[in-house]
C-alpha cells in the first residue's frame, strides 16, 4: 500500500471521527438544554406537595408502542427464569459455590460465542492470511477493531501501540502477534481505568441502595431480577422498588421477577409519583433491616428533561433518608447497540453520578470491542455482564476473561 493510499485511508476515518463528533455535540447540546430546563422546573417541583401521588397527567400523552413487547418479555422471563430456578434447585449446597464458579466462566464463554464468532472470526481471518507483520496487517487489524466497536480512537491507539510493541518484542510469527495483541488489550483495559473496583460497594451498617438506570428496554428489570437472585441467594435480605410507574407493565413484570425471586417488593399503582414508592421503599427497607434495596427506574418519560428531573429528585429522597445513599447508581447499556450505547453512557454520566456499567445482551453481539470503548471513554467501570434472558445469565466482569473469551479457540 503507497503512502497515498494511508493517507487516503486515515483522511476517510478523520471524517468519520468528525462525523461521530458532531453527532455526539448534538446530543450533547440537547441534553444540556434539558439540564437548564431542569433547574427552573426543580424549584417549581419542591413547591409542591412532595410524596403526593402525581395526578394523571401522563396518561392521556402516552400508549406505549412496546406494550405487546411487555407480554412477549414476561414470557421469555417466565420461561427462561423457571429454568434457572429448577437448575438451581437441585444443587446440593455444599457443591453450589465451586459449581457456580465453573458454570460462571462456562456462561462467560457460552454468552460471548456470538461476540467471539464474528469479532473472533474476524480477527482468525486476519490472521489467516497473515504473512508479514506489515502495514497492511496493521490497517487490517485497526479496520477489524473498528467494525467490532472497539471505538475509532481506541481501535487507531491500539494499533498504534502494538505496531511498537511488536517491534519491541520482536514478534514475527502469528502466535506471537496474538499474544501481544491479547495483552495489549487488557493493559490498556486497566490503564484506563482508576483501579476502581468492580464489587458492588455494599453500605457498612444499613441497607445499600442500588439505582439501576438507563433508557428503555436496555435491560434494567431484567438485570435487577438476575441481581436479586443472586444476593437472596448469598443470604441476604433484598428489597425491590418499583419506580417505573411510566411504563404500563412495568411494575407487573418487576412484581414477576419478586415472586420468582421470593423477594420483598414495594409498588404503587400506575403513573404514581416514582419519588413516593422511592420513599416507601427506603423507609421499609431501614425500619425492616433490609441489606439491600434496588430501584427499578423508568427508562422513558415524556422527555428526557422528566427522565433526568425525575432521576435527581428519587436521588434527594434518599439520600435524606440515609446520607450516603445511592451506594450505586448502576447505568445500564445494551451492548447491541453498539456505539449508541457509548453516547447514552455520556448523556447520563454528564447528568446523573453514575457508578458503574452493567452491559446487557452480550449474548447476542458482534460488537463486544464496546467494552474496550466504554473503559477507554468514560474511565467507568464494568461491574456485571448480562450474558441471555434467563436468571443466571449474570456474571461479573473480568477483563482477563474477557478479552481471552473473544480470542478463545484462536490462541494455540
Ligand atoms: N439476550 C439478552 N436479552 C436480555 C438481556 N438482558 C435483558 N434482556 C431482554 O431485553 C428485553 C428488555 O429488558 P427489560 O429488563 O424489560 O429492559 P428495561 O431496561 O427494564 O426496559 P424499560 O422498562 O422499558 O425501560 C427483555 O426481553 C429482556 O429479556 C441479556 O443479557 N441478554
Ligand atoms: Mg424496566
């Protein structure tokens, strides 16, 4: 390839880093928008009666187009979460915790095949045809990292540094080349970060709260009902708010997942103020020592200054009740959605103080670079990943697992 060619080759990414720019600016800008808009809209709200339940102003605006979608989902849910429940079931205790473990790292690398066949396949066709560590091989290898949405200055930077490492390294033949580029990625996975932790940070005495948010059918109630689970089943006492009272069947398929996970809810009737089952939810959780509370958030309100409105005012409820609540504000993003996903990661950081990331629907995408992307652009953690629909489709993060589960199979 002639240097015309490279240069012709970095001047059609520039405008697409442009063009991605731009569009970021405008969400950007009107979310900004929105924020000011929150502000005079804040002091109108503390002028009202707090906990009163909200009048039906909603009602008449919005016939969610995703009801039938509801029905469909509950019934996923029902199938898939009885499967978990029996499975789990049999287990004999004293073997529960290792065999979790193994079918952990097994549910990893199951979810992850989709992830795997086309990111990995990719990459396998790379180096298939590979002869020479060249500049061809590297444009390859930065376009595969593009279309796997690692994300274009994340897939120009890696590159960029393994064109040097490999030289450092002297790597000539592939199996080299791969491991470098393995643990390339995994440094650069933890550079980004702050060392932060990828645990739930748990309160010290009382009940931890834990606000799941992000925008519709990303997979906040499904995560919760997974979360629940898993915490009931650690032996702890978990509360379920359910503060979606937006969407119809929202609350019913948060009510699903608490009888399924024999645990305690508190719901409201629909289109009730979300701050008043917040309320009621942390009151219950402190007066009744609950060790944790999670919050159900609509994904969707008339708008998104409502959203984000609606989002701070659950946030003071808490905290007046206990001071260092939410002890997490958990974001949630569909991994599906790629590049989308990153630019909603950047509206509600810039909003909202998220803690950490939970990525759905790994299972079904080929676009796994995104968890280099969010790392790498938003320093956030990624405490769990959702891996299918059904109860046990929830594992923990783990970077290491991660990036050897994409190259699985391809590593000698
Ligand atoms: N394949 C797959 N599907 C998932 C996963 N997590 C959630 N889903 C599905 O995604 C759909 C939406 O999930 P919900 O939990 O209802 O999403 P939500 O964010 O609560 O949506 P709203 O309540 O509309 O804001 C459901 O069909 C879930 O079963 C996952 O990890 N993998
Ligand atoms: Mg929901």
């Amino acid at each position: 390839m002639g240097l015309f060619d490279i240069f012709k080759r970095r001047s059609k990414k520039d405008k697409e880093k442009r063009e991605q720019q731009e569009q970021n600016e405008e969400q950007t800008n009107e979310l900004q928008t929105s924020s000011s808009e929150n502000d005079s809209q804040e002091s109108n709200n503390d002028n009202e009666s707090k906990y009163d339940v909200r009048t039906n102003e909603y009602q008449s605006k919005h016939n969610e187009e995703k009801d039938s979608d509801i029905n469909n989902d509950l019934d996923n849910i029902d199938k898939a979460s009885s499967e978990g429940v029996d499975n789990l079931a049999s287990k004999n205790h004293s073997e529960e915790q290792e065999q979790e473990q193994e079918q952990e790292s097994d549910k990893f690398e199951e979810g992850l095949s989709k992830s795997r066949s086309t990111f990995g396949e990719k990459l396998n066709r790379l180096f298939a045809n590979f002869r020479s560590v060249d500049e061809d091989f590297f444009d390859d290898l930065e376009d595969t990292l593009i279309e796997s949405d690692v994300g274009f200055d994340m897939a120009v930077n890696l590159t960029d540094q393994l064109r040097d490492e490999v030289k450092l390294q002297n790597a000539k033949n592939r199996s080299d080349v791969q491991n470098v580029i393995i643990q390339k990625m995994i440094d650069i996975y933890d550079q980004a970060g702050n060392n932060e932790s990828t645990e739930i940070n748990m309160a010290e005495n009382g009940p931890t709260v834990i606000l799941f948010v992000g925008v519709n059918g990303v997979g906040k109630t499904t995560t919760i009902g997974k979360m629940a689970d898993k915490y009931k089943k650690d032996g702890k006492k978990v509360l379920l708010a359910a503060a979606d009272t937006f969407r119809a069947g929202a609350i019913e398929q948060l009510d699903e997942w608490a009888k399924r996970d024999q645990v305690d809810i508190v719901k409201k009737p629909e289109k009730s103020d979300p701050s008043a089952v917040v309320y009621e939810a942390v009151h219950k959780a402190k007066e009744e020592d609950y060790d944790v509370l999670f919050v159900d958030t609509a994904g969707r309100l008339q708008n998104k200054v409502n959203l984000m409105n609606e989002l701070s005012k659950m946030k003071k409820v808490l905290t007046r009740e206990i001071p260092e609540a939410p002890h997490e504000v958990l974001l949630v993003l569909d991994a599906t959605t790629g590049q989308n996903a990153l630019n909603q990661a950047k509206l509600f950081k810039e909003t909202t103080d998220v803690t950490g990331i939970i990525l759905t629907k790994l299972d079904g995408t080929a676009k796994g670079g995104i968890v280099l992307a969010i790392r790498n652009e938003l320093h956030l953690p990624v405490k769990y990943v959702g891996l299918g629909e059904k109860v046990s489709d929830l594992s923990k993060f783990d970077a290491n697992d991660y990036v050897y589960g994409l190259f699985k199979g391809l590593i000698k």
